[in-house]
C-alpha cells in the first residue's frame, strides 16, 4: 500500500512539474510573440518617419537651388536687357 500511494504521489508531482513546465514555456512563447509584434511595429514607424524627414528635406533642398537658379536667370536676363 505504501508503495502505491509512493509511485502515486510521484506521478501527480512529475505530471504537476511537466504541466508546470509547459505553461511557463507556452507563457515565455506568448510573451516573445507579442514583444516581437510590438517591437516591429516600432521600428516600423520610426523607419517611415525618417524616410518622409529625408524626404522632405531633399525636397526643401532642390526646390531652393531651383528658385536660386532662376533667380540668377532672371537677373541675368535684366543685365543683358539694361545694355540694349
């Protein structure tokens, strides 16, 4: 009797220690999921706010050097114009 309440109570504490095992396992598995999720979404959004900050000052830039460059075209055209 002794030894099958034994081998008994040794079962229920192997099982509870592997069901125990497997639930911090699925848990630790859940967890690195959504901090990857989360994460990503992050890096995402970061990423795409510097593409349109790049962007944007590129496009300050070319549109600055064209309206100088039309500028000068403009005044040129009046300093050849003034000697006729």
């Amino acid at each position: 009797m002794r030894k099958t309440l034994g081998l008994m109570r040794r079962l229920i504490r192997n099982r509870c220690s592997t069901g125990l095992a497997l639930g911090v396992l699925m848990l630790g598995m859940g967890a690195t999921v959504t901090m990857y999720l989360v994460s990503s979404e992050l890096v995402y959004r970061e990423s795409r706010l510097r593409f349109d900050n790049d962007t944007s000052d590129a496009e300050q830039k070319i549109a600055m050097r064209v309206r100088l460059y039309s500028d000068v075209l403009v005044t040129m055209q009046a300093l050849f114009g003034a000697k006729d």
